[in-house]
C-alpha cells in the first residue's frame, strides 16, 4: 500500500527536528502510482478533491480511493486564491452551506494535526453611500436570521479596524460605515492542500500526481473508469472536482454544464510591516485586500470577463484593481507589486456551486464554486464524499444540484456574496 | 492584454470592448420544454480552444460582432458580422 504512518507534528517533533537539524523529516504524504482499480476515484487534486478523499477515509470507511492530479496537488486555484475564508452570504441555502464550511475551518487544524494558520481577523465590507449602508443593514439581517455572525459597524468603528483606510471627506470613496463578520479572516491556502493530502493519505488513499484523465470508461450505460496519461483506472464511481476544467471534462464524458470558465486575478505587493490587520473589500471598486502573514499586501480582482483558460489575467483589470485599491488607501502608492497571477474560476449564472449527480451513472460533480471555492473547501469536501460514499445528496447540498438550471430553483448569490461576479 | 479589430472602428484596446458570450446559439420556440429551456438558458459549451463569441465595441461605436477566439491563448482567428455563418 506504501501507507505512510502518520507521525504526530507537535512542539516536541519540532524540537527533535531542531536539534538533528531538520534531516528527520519523512514526506507528509506518499506519491503514489495508479492501481488497476479503485472504489472511487476523484478527478482533480485541489482543495475539493483532496478534501473530499479525506472525508470519504474519514466519515464513511472507504480508503480504496485515488485523486488523480494533471499536475501537483494544489497547484490549480487551490494555490491561486487569495485566501480569504467567510460565510456572510445572503441566502439561507448559501448561508449554512458556507457556516458548516467556517466551522470545519475553525477546528481544522486540530482535526488535520497541521496548522493551517487560520486568522480569524475579520472582515470589513466598505459602504460608501447611504444607499449602501441601506444594503449592509438588509444583509447584516439576512446574516443573522441566518445564523451567521454579522455587525454593522460605524465610520469611526471601520476606521478603528482599519487606520490606514482613507477617510478624509474628500476621498474617492467616502466611507460612511461598513459590515464586519468577525469570524471571517484568512487561512494558508497551501498549508489546506497539504493537510488534507496528509490526512488522506495516512488513511490509505493514494495521491497521484502529473496524471492526466483523458477519458471517460463507459460499460452499459454507466462509467466504470478514467483513461488517463498513465494508463486505465477503473472506479465504481468517479467524481470530479476540477474547478475551471469542468466543462473539459464534461465534455470527454459527454455532456454539458453551465459553467464558464474565467481568469480570477490576484497580486501581492512586497512584504512591509503590520499596517492592515482585517480583510477589506468593497464592491465599489471591485477588489479586496489583506496582509499576509508574511506582509505583502494581498489585492483580489474581478473577473477577467471574458471566457478564458489562460492562467494569467489581463492588464486592464490589474489596473483596475490596484487603482480601486489605492483610492481607498493612498500609503500602499509607492509599494512595488512582486507578483501578479489568475486562477481558471468555474462561474454559474446564480454564483451557487454545484455538488451533486450528472447525467451519467456513478459519475458525479463538484463544480460552480467560480471565485469563492478556497473558502468552501471543507464543507465541498464533506458533502461531495457523503454522496460519493452513500450514493444520497447530503443536507446542506441537497439545493445545489444540477438540475436547479431546468427548474428554475436558483440561489442566485451573485448580489449577496459581496464581491462583483 | 487583447486587441480585438472592430469591424468599425479598427484595432482597439480590449478595455473598449465588452463580451457577450457565446454567439450564435439559437433561441427555442415558446412551446419548449424546461429542459430545452435551461439548455439554452445556462448550459455552454464552454470550449478549452476554440470560441465562437460575441463582442460590442462599447466605449466606441457601440456595435456588435462575431469573434473565433482561443481561450487559451487569447490568439483571434476570424472577426465576422453578427449575421454571417461562422467563418
């Protein structure tokens, strides 16, 4: 099996590690390599996919179970967002989908034994008129009924959170108060990837990377397995969890989703000292920010909007962001940007993912996450290896099909979610 | 970023131009079905290559036509009129 045993991180492996210099350090996971066949096999080795397999090993018993990766795990949007993780969303469908998925976060560094570095800080939703204190008030409401922690906060109260905001009464974009879910903040995206790939893998999954599927097995009406660059896998049943290529591989099985697929950029200045303690968004300009633990400013754009699988994003919008950025804090003017990247974001029309069955037997999806699928990694996880486990849509994703799109049931989060989709 | 060539106006800068999705997708008739329905509603083709696609020269002459473009390298194949057959 080459099961690697888990060896508990703690303080006093990390001391051992220190005094033998850091050469006792096993892999944290076991790269392995394809076996004939599998009880399920998960295409795509993101967040989801990773997380699901966890899941699978963890809640319901099934270890015979492989997530075939294109390239390395992590490597798609998993290692593209800009990390931020919150569940003020509007709708309660949304709303306990994406709270289940804070409170995994909340514990999961203690369930994965791999710090995640989570940093509840907070999030700040900027009005700039009176029209949009009006929108923050319905939404802190919707919030609440909901059960998710949501306070409306003063222009002195934002300016308290956030200092270097500028708030002079001559700015671009006055600030006249804002919306806080103190819960909300940050988490290492990477570290998420790797604990979830640890996790699953001292339960016996196998994780195979630079394994492309190109493929679909189909024997009497039903998928029974995967082509892919390193030969065939049969799977009793297959779920795919590949964000931006979704409609690719939809379209090797043979159907089609409603699914786009766009450049999401993101960019980080260089690394300077503690000056933004919250994440800061508004839906002004656009785009958000954070500072990562690191230092470097962390600037979230819109969309690219145009269909793209280009992962690289287009100058215009760059502009746009760091433009919207400045305007609300003019100190960042002399920081020199270090990086600048996009992620391929699978968007649907209602902004509501899609976790569920398609319209062929035992092949299942989790998709439509578009540009907030870093926060729902848990809970996507959770609910795509309940189904893939138990063959029945779990609770919290029993609204998220794929049939919503011919009834009309949509959750149409895209005013609700905060950020202009 | 892209330069797209309006029919109009010439070679532009892409932040003139606003995409309209998918071109060309015929509209069902009124007594369609749900399914038929969300079809042509939602459901894309959603290609890795190749796109058919719709633009308006919005921050110009404010026309539409008709692009081939490559979603991964952005490349532009063909520009056409709105009712010309795709090149």
């Amino acid at each position: 099996m080459g099961v690697i045993t888990k060896p508990k991180y703690s303080i006093w492996t990390l001391l051992k590690g220190a005094a033998s210099r850091h050469r006792q350090w096993a892999p944290a996971w076991h790269d392995a390599r394809p076996k004939p066949a599998y009880d399920v096999v998960i295409v795509g080795g993101g967040g989801h996919g990773l997380a699901t397999a966890y899941y699978l090993a963890k809640n319901h018993g099934l270890t015979n179970v492989a997530v075939l990766e294109r390239g390395w795990i992590g490597g798609g949007n998993t290692g593209r967002n800009t990390t931020i993780v919150r569940s003020n969303y509007l709708y309660p469908e949304s709303a306990r989908l994406y709270d289940f998925s804070l409170k995994l976060y909340e514990n999961l560094s203690q369930a994965l034994n791999f710090n995640i570095m989570l940093s509840q800080r907070g999030l700040i939703v900027l009005a700039h008129s009176r029209h949009d204190l009006e929108s923050l008030s319905r939404w802190a409401n919707a919030l609440r009924m909901n059960g998710v922690d949501a306070d409306l906060l003063t222009r002195e109260q934002v300016q308290h959170l956030a200092p270097a905001l500028d708030m002079s009464s001559n700015a671009r974009y006055p600030i006249l108060g804002g919306l806080t879910q103190a819960r909300a903040g940050t988490a290492r995206h990477d570290a998420v990837a790797w604990g979830y790939a640890r996790g699953a893998s001292a339960l016996g999954v196998d994780i195979i990377q630079n394994c492309e599927v190109r493929g679909f097995i189909e024997e009497a009406g039903s998928i029974v397995g995967v082509d892919t660059s390193l030969g065939r896998v049969r799977a009793g049943k297959v779920g795919i969890a590949a964000a931006g290529h979704s409609s690719v591989l939809a379209k090797l099985a043979g159907f089609k989703l409603p699914v786009t697929s766009y450049a999401l950029q993101a960019m980080v200045s260089e690394p300077v000292k503690p000056i933004l303690n919250a994440v800061v968004m508004s839906a002004a300009i656009g785009s958000y920010v954070s500072q990562s633990d690191k230092g470097e400013m962390v600037i979230g754009g819109g969309l690219d909007l145009f269909p793209s699988y280009a992962q690289r994003g287009s100058f215009s919008v760059m502009q746009e962001s760091i433009a919207g950025t400045l305007a609300l804090f003019p100190s960042f003017s002399r920081l020199p940007l270090l990086r600048q990247w996009a992620g391929i974001v699978d968007v649907v029309r209602d902004s509501s993912p899609i976790i569920g069955r398609t319209p062929l037997k035992n092949l299942y999806i989790n998709c439509g996450w578009g540009t907030g699928g870093f926060k729902a990694i848990p809970v996507g996880g959770w609910t795509f290896g309940h189904l893939l486990a138990t063959g029945k849509d779990h609770e919290l994703a029993e609204p998220f099909q794929l049939e919503r799109f011919n009834t009309g049931r949509l959750i149409d989060e895209a005013a609700g979610s905060g950020i202009a989709h | 970023m892209m330069q797209l060539n309006c029919p109009w106006c010439g070679v532009r800068d892409e932040p003139e131009f606003v995409c309209g999705g998918t071109a060309q997708i015929a509209r069902p008739g009124v007594a369609c079905g749900d399914q038929e329905w969300g079809e042509y509603l939602f459901f894309r083709e959603n290609p890795k290559g190749l796109h058919r696609e719709r633009w308006r020269h919005t921050h110009g002459c404010g026309q539409w036509f008709n692009l081939v473009r490559n979603t991964i390298t952005h490349e532009i194949i063909a520009v056409y009129g709105m009712q010309d057959p795709p090149p």
